[in-house]
C-alpha cells in the first residue's frame, strides 16, 4: 500500500504499480524498434561519415581549414571542445548534487542526462587531439615515457590541465552513471525473454538479486561518488576557462572567466537535457514519468 503525500503531487502519474512501471520502462527494450528509428540512425550515420571525411580532410590540408593561424588563437576546435564540455556538465550536477540533497525527482532524469555527460565529454575529448594537427601524436599530452629522451610534456599549459580535467571528470561520471545503472540492469535482466539478452545483462548486473546489503552497498557508494563528482562540476570548466584567462591578450587575461564559464555551463548543460528529454518524452510516451513538474524544476 502507497500512501501519497497531501502536501506534495506524485512524481509518477497515472496510479501505477511497480509492475506497470517496470512493463512500461522495459517493453521498449525487448520490442522491435519502429522504422523511423531506422531512418533516424541512417540519417546520423550519414552525418557521421561527412563529420569524418571532414577530419580526414583537415588533417590533410592542416589545421588552418578552420582558421586556426597566427592571429586568431582559438579557432573552430577549441570554441567546440568548450560547448561539448559545457553541456556535459548537467548530468554530474543533477545526478550527483541532487542525490546529496535527497531529490527524489532527479530519477525521472537522471540516467539520461548522465549518458548525455558521457557522451559529451567523448565528443569534447576529441577537439584537443585534432587541435594539434597531428592527430596519432595525440598521446603526447600525457605524461609519458618516450623514446625522445628529456621531451616532456608542458605542466604550465593549460591544455595540459585540460586533459588532467576531462580524463578525471570522464572516469568519475563513467563509473557513477555505471553504478546506479546496476539494479536497472537486473530488472532488464529479470524481464526478458531472450536467453542472449538475459545472460549479457546478467554480466552486466554483476549478479545483483536486490538484497538489503546490496542497496547499502548502493547507496553508499553512490553517495561517495556523488561527493567526488560534485567539486568536479565547478572545478572542471574552471580549469577549460584557463584556457583563455591565461592568455596575455587584454580582455582575455581575467579571473571572471571560471565562474563565468561554469556558470554558463551550468545553464547550457541544463537546457540540453531539456531539449533532450521533451523529444524524448513525446516519442517514447513517457508523458507519465518526465512530467510538468519535472520540467518545472528543471526551470527553476
């Protein structure tokens, strides 16, 4: 028996059980996907292809394609690794400070704007590589052993923060998203048919049976990894807004740039979840789930 709140309205609409949110969560994972997902993944594989024939070009002809020469500093690459970072930001401040602060509306959105964080970040972490104009040297900013006896890598770049940054921020959001994916995988599991599905998402589920010391262990290390990544909303576009705050140019050596860039990461990152979910709440009628209320919050 639930009892509802007099104060508050429910998160969830439509008086559902737990075995209709599970069958409505779910069912789209074991259905055939309809023909416009199709021609939706046709249509971003195009695009795909022409953003690497793009690249392929670029690392032919050099960097200057984009404009990247003696008197413009940040060009194309740079501009693009700062908003892929920025939109990144949203899935870390609202899965992990959320959770600190005991939110419970976070979950209609969480794991969503954590895989877009992910997936960001990936997208960001390649602008630096092309940046360099010789992409397959690419490993040299980091630190490590290399046959050219004392080359090594510049600590006073800032470029060079920014791969100490996103790497640390990247393997940090990666394991939380992952972790508070684990029971999801083991309802996926449980639901299921197919015996190929049921053993991948019972190596995925780490052989989770939903116990009382499993979600302890749950939720303490949720809470740990909410406590690391939090500092890393705030500390990490600090770090990528030194990219130009360290420059010697008037106007551009300032110290408004770090609360400045996280303060319009924050912002970008959180309208790009909205954008995200609105199309993903009509076409997957999840009308239920993500609701008035939740975008509401999301504005606020």
């Amino acid at each position: 028996m639930h009892k509802l709140s007099e104060i508050r309205q429910p998160l969830i609409l439509g008086e559902k059980s737990y075995g209709d949110i599970t069958n409505d969560i779910v069912t789209p994972i074991e259905n055939k996907a309809p023909k416009g997902w199709y021609i939706l993944i046709a249509i971003s594989g195009l695009v795909a292809l022409w953003g690497i024939g793009n690249i392929i070009y670029l690392v032919s002809v050099g960097i200057g394609t984009w404009g990247l020469n003696k008197t413009v500093g940040w060009a194309w690459d740079i501009t693009n690794f700062v908003w892929w970072v920025g939109i990144g930001h949203a899935g870390t401040l609202i899965s992990a400070v959320l959770l600190l602060f005991r939110q419970r509306w976070r979950m209609a959105i969480n794991r969503s704007a954590e895989a877009m964080t992910i997936f960001a970040v990936m997208m960001a972490a390649l602008f630096p590589g092309i940046h360099m104009g010789r992409i397959w040297l690419a490993y040299f900013v980091f630190p490590l052993p290399n046959q050219f006896g004392s080359l090594w890598v510049n600590f006073n770049s800032p470029l060079l923060w920014d791969v100490f940054a996103i790497s640390t921020y990247f393997s940090v959001s990666l394991i939380f998203w992952y972790v508070g994916l684990i029971p999801d995988f083991a309802t996926i599991r449980d639901k299921v048919k197919s015996p190929v599905m049921k053993k991948a998402y019972g190596v995925l589920s780490f052989g989770w049976s939903g116990k009382a010391k499993h979600w302890n262990r749950f939720e303490e290390v949720s809470l740990v990894l909410a406590g690391l990544a939090t500092p890393l909303v705030f500390s990490v576009h600090s770090i990528v807004s030194f990219d130009f705050a360290t420059s010697i140019v008037p106007g551009w050596h300032t110290t408004i740039f770090p609360p400045y860039f996280v303060s319009g990461a924050v912002f970008s990152g959180f309208a790009m979840v909205l954008t995200l979910l609105l199309v993903m709440r009509k076409v997957m009628h999840l009308e239920d789930y993500i609701t008035i209320k939740h975008i509401e919050y999301m504005n606020i």
